[in-house]
C-alpha cells in the first residue's frame, strides 16, 4: 500500500475531524478540529493531487492555490479577527513537513497570542540554529 492510500490530505472525507471550508478544481481549503486547535482559524490549502511538496504544483494548481486563499482570507477575518497572518510551506523533513503532502498554511497571527511577533524570520535569526560549517 503506498502512502497516498492513507493520506489524510488525499482523503480528506476519512477523518471527522477534517472540514472542507471551500474547494475547487484542483484544490481544498481544509480546517482540522484537533490539529490546528492552537491558533484559531488555522487551516491548510491542499492540491486533491498528490504531490509531495509545492515543486511539483502545476500552474493550474498554483492559481487555484491563489484563488483558495484569497477566499480563506476573507473566511477567515470575517469569523475570527486576526491581526496578523504566518503563511507558509515546509517542504521535507528539515523544514518540519509531517505529511508528505504538499500544504500551504494559513495561520492567522493574534496580537494577544504568546508567540506574538515571532515568525518565520524569529527562528531564522535565532543564533543557535546556525550551522556549524557557518560558524
């Protein structure tokens, strides 16, 4: 059995948990109850292809992606009020991805969260995540 078999990305129906905000063609706009449960309004855009990281999108893809967006933008700030957004794809295990199912996420950002400010470029400014051959 190959991975796609049991993605959750590919079969978005299987888990309860998972909700279909807005799709279209070539792709969902997804929110898990359980998985993204810290920021509100959290949620993924996810081609219904497989493909493994956002490399291998098609342009038809990325213009849905685009499209996708736009609209959870709008879904979101009207039913949760962010201050901020953190968007971003993790491509390989280096990059944190846990589903090798190519992902964008949508986070919206809060200005009373603990980790407010603190985003892609904190913990690549961070000292102690430089390599040692950069050193």
């Amino acid at each position: 059995m190959t991975y796609h078999e049991n993605c959750p990305f590919c079969h978005p129906h299987r888990d309860p948990h998972q909700h279909i905000i807005f799709e279209n063609n070539t792709c969902y706009y997804l929110q898990h109850d359980k998985e993204q449960d810290v920021l509100e309004g959290s949620g993924v855009i996810v081609p219904k292809a497989h493909h493994k990281d956002a490399f291998h999108l098609t342009a038809e893809e990325w213009n849905h992606t685009y499209e996708l967006l736009q609209k959870a933008k709008e879904y979101v700030d009207k039913r949760f009020s962010p201050d901020g957004y953190t968007l971003g794809w993790n491509v390989g295990e280096a990059s944190n991805q846990t589903i090798p199912h190519c992902h964008l996420h949508i986070i919206p950002r809060y200005n009373d969260e603990p980790h407010a400010g603190k985003g892609i470029r904190h913990w690549l400014k961070q000292p102690d995540n430089k390599r040692e051959t950069l050193k």
